[in-house]
C-alpha cells in the first residue's frame, strides 16, 4: 500500500472514532443531566401523607364581600433577544482524478462540517441541503473579478453569507491544497491559504485556524440592534445613563452590557440590563406603570373626564328693525369647557360695546339735533354642546346652546341706566383640527346660528320749541343672526 493511501486511511479511522467517543460523551451527558432533573423534581415534589379521616359538617354561608381590587404591578415588558445565524456555503471540494486526493477532499469536507457546527452561531450549509447552489454560483464567474457591490449581490441572492472553496492535488508524496475563503456579507476576499506539504496534524491545524477567524469576521459584522418600543409611546430612553431619544427607537450598537431604562412623567421608570454579543437583535416591548392612571383604572367605571378645552374668538350679530340703536353687535368671546363623551359643557363670557349716533330734529332745522349713547353688554353663559358628527377626530360637527344672562348698560349725555335680561343663543358648530401635539389638539371653530340678546335700555328724546329735550326711557329686545369665529385650544387627558 503506498503511503499516502495509509496516512489516508489512517486519519479517517481516527476521525470516525473521535466522532463516535464525541457522540457518546454527549449521549451520556445528556442522560445524565435527564437524570440530574427528574431527581430535583421528585424532592421539589410534597411529600403525601396518608389522609386522616375527616368529620364534614355543613358549610356555613360566606358573607358577602366585595371583590379584590388588582393591586398595581411594576412595569410589564417583553424582552426578546435573537441571535444572528452566519450561513456558509462549503462548495465541492475540486481534487484530481487520483484517488489519494479525492479521499483527503472527503475528509477535509467533514472537518470544515464539524469545525464550523461547533461554532456559535454559525450554520454550513453543503452541497447536498442546497443542490442549486453550486450552478448559481457558477453563473457569476470568475468571482475575484466582481467588485464589492457585486459580491454583496450575491449574499442578497443566496442568503449565504460567506463560500469556503477548496482544491486537493496530489503531487508525488505531497498535497497541494489551496483554500478561498469568501465574505459576501462584506464583498470581499476574506483570505486564500495555498499549503504544499505531507499530510500531518500541521494542515489540519491551519485550516481550523482559518476557519475560526473567517466565520468570526463575518459574525462580528452583525452589529446589535436594539429597539424598543413601550405604552405609552414618548418615553424617554436611557442607555448606560446617557438619553438616546424616544421610543418607538432603533440603534445599532457595539457588543457588550448594557444598562436600558424608560422614563416618562406620571409612570413608573422600566429599568434593566442585558450582555449583548454581535449580531443579536433586542426586541424591548415595555408597558409603564402609572399608579394615577391604575387606581382610576381598578375603579368602576364612571364620569371621567376627556380633555379640557379653550376657546377664544370673535362673535358678529345682525340686529335688523333697530332704528334707535345699532344694527351691528360685536362680542369678544372666551369659552371655558369639558368634554365627557360626546358632550361639551362649559361656561362662555362675551363683551361688546357699541355706540350709537341719531339726529333729531330742532327749531333751528331738521336733522340739527344729536342724540348720542354709549351701550356696554356683558354676556354669562351657560355652555352645552353635542357632537353630531365627528371624522377622524379632525373634524367634527356639534349642535350647541348657550343659555345665560345679559347685562346692559346706557349712557347718554345727562343719566345712565342698566337692566339684567335672559340671553340665548341655538346654533351649530364646525371644527376642524389645525394641528396636535402629544396632548395638546390646536383647532379652528366656526359658528353659525340664532342670537337673542335680551333687552337693552336706551332714551328716546324730542326737542320742544324752545330747544328743551325730553327724554323717554325705553328698552328694546335683541334678535338676529349671528356668526363666530375662535381658536380651540384642547387639552387631551393623558391619563385615559
């Protein structure tokens, strides 16, 4: 027998049974740890003991008690760590036609299989779980003369992230064998080792080495990606102590432990910490805790309160048939209100002044007299509205009533007189949202409807012959329609 066929032959005796021992080391480790858990659980287990013989009497009814309220809970999360798997492709091993190399190319085969399935991580793939392959891989050529991007292609196409190609030669008493390790992950020529010599421990040991640092480089390349996400969104997200932003967030990061917590105002913080290896993938899904928020929540459900809103306008009147006074009423508008449900109830304060100008006819001519009063009406009022219709919360049409009182104030050149009157007002309401932010809602209210005023006093004056006014106190009531327009300014509840 020549001495290559012996070495040969010796080697793949001996890798056999170091794969048989190897397989029965683990058989009998995985026995018994089997083992090591079932007596763990036997002596977790009660102990029973025999029964004694018990007299039943008839229960007694359980008074009536209220059922117990959840107590609150710390921040709830869901962590999910993956790790990254590096797939490599080890195409089929090229070897002359002697039957010296084709049996070393076998061996060499199991040994890149074994090696790289020990690995962390790492996952060969061979000819036979991706038979396509080898002819796809063909297709592209010469693969040291594609560039980077073409290279990176190649990992997108085929889902390997590297190719281990190997060739066998036998040459006399030595073996030639050269290997090309491919990094499709980074697009490039990772290493390519060309060993010529006798068949010892010696190759073995090289290709291992190469082995280990490619399938290394291409794990390390898989940063860690972080990304959290938590109820409610907007918190704050520390890492090791330093503010990264707010969640829904994603980063990559640089292996290692880390310290995450997530804060908001109003919540309790979500605290914890985590060793990261390259290539992991942290899935943090946190519910805060409010302990405001959980004791209305526990509660049975009742009034509650969804925002609270501010409005600030201008408010027009047409007041035909006033011929002693005028025709036009002009109101600042502040409105104060709370909305539960599909209702909006509040309080509404208007101002307006006018001043109104009459000639009056004199013994010196018509239209040489001036009758001249300044009138002052201060409106509280009662708010009630009802949403109609409402889109997307980006607008909505409400039916609205303000119910109330007004009070008006005359003067005129010689007295002054005041009176309180029931007001009114029935119209409909369109909203639509400018903008929001967070809470905050920024919106455009436009009003349409009917106005009643109540009743203002005024002074009604005639000129004698000889130039004496009198005057006659009068009050006059105060309908028409009317028009607004006003910025809404809501404050959502963040609690509910």
């Amino acid at each position: 027998m020549p001495r290559s066929a012996f070495l040969i032959t010796t080697t793949l005796v001996t890798l056999l049974a170091l794969t048989a021992s190897a397989r029965a080391e683990e058989s009998t480790d995985q026995l018994l740890q089997q083992l090591i858990r079932a007596v763990k659980a036997k002596n977790a287990a009660p102990t029973t003991k025999p029964a004694r013989p018990t007299i039943t009497k008839p229960a007694r009814p359980a008074p009536l008690q209220r059922p117990p309220t959840p107590k609150p809970t710390n921040a709830k999360a869901t962590v999910r760590v993956s790790r990254a798997r590096v797939f490599l492709f080890l195409a089929p091993v090229a070897t002359s036609d002697d039957k010296a190399s084709r049996d070393l190319g076998a061996v060499l085969a199991r040994l890149v299989e074994a090696r790289l399935n020990k690995l962390e991580s790492v996952k060969p793939k061979t000819p036979t779980q991706l038979p396509g392959l080898p002819k796809l891989l063909a297709s592209y050529g010469d693969l040291g003369k594609l560039d980077r991007v073409s290279l990176i292609a190649i990992k997108n196409h085929t889902g390997v992230d590297g190719l281990i190609r190997l060739r066998v030669a036998q040459k006399g008493t030595l073996f030639e064998v050269e290997a090309r390790y491919w990094d499709f992950r980074n697009g490039r020529l990772f290493r390519k080792r060309h060993v010529i010599g006798d068949l010892d421990a010696t190759l073995f040991a090289v290709l291992q080495r190469d082995l280990v640092a490619f399938a290394t480089r291409i794990r390390r390349s898989y940063r860690v990606t972080l990304r959290v996400r938590s109820t409610p969104n907007g918190c704050s997200v520390l890492l090791n102590g330093r503010k990264i932003g707010k969640t829904p967030l994603v980063r990559e990061l640089r292996a290692g432990r880390y310290h995450v917590e997530l804060k908001k105002r109003g919540y309790r913080p979500y605290r914890r910490s985590f060793n990261l290896v390259d290539g992991d993938t942290l899935n943090v899904q946190a519910a805060l805790y409010n302990p405001v928020a959980a004791r209305f929540l526990n509660a049975k459900p009742g009034f509650r309160i969804d925002a609270r809103e501010l409005n600030l306008g201008y408010r027009y009147v047409y007041l035909p048939g006033l011929d002693d006074l005028s025709d036009h009423a002009h109101f600042f508008n502040a409105e104060v209100l709370l909305r539960v449900g599909r209702f909006d109830f509040g309080a509404r304060f208007a101002a307006s002044g006018l001043s109104t100008q009459k000639t009056l006819d004199t013994f010196v001519g018509p239209d040489e007299g001036l009758n001249t009063q300044d009138h002052l009406l201060i409106q509280p009022q009662a708010l009630l509205k009802y949403t109609l219709l409402e889109k997307f919360s980006f607008a909505s049409l409400r039916l609205c009533t303000a119910q109330g009182f007004t009070y008006a104030r005359t003067e005129g050149s010689d007295r002054a007189d005041s009176a309180w009157s029931y007001a009114a007002d029935v119209y409909v309401e369109l909203i639509t949202r400018i903008g929001r932010s967070g809470n905050f809602s920024f919106e455009l209210q436009l009003d349409l409807g009917l106005a009643y005023l109540g009743r203002v006093p005024y002074t009604e004056r005639r000129f004698s012959l000889f130039g004496e006014a009198a005057g006659e106190q009068k009050k006059r009531h105060m309908l028409g329609p009317m028009a607004a327009l006003a910025l809404r300014f809501s404050f959502f509840n963040d609690i509910f």
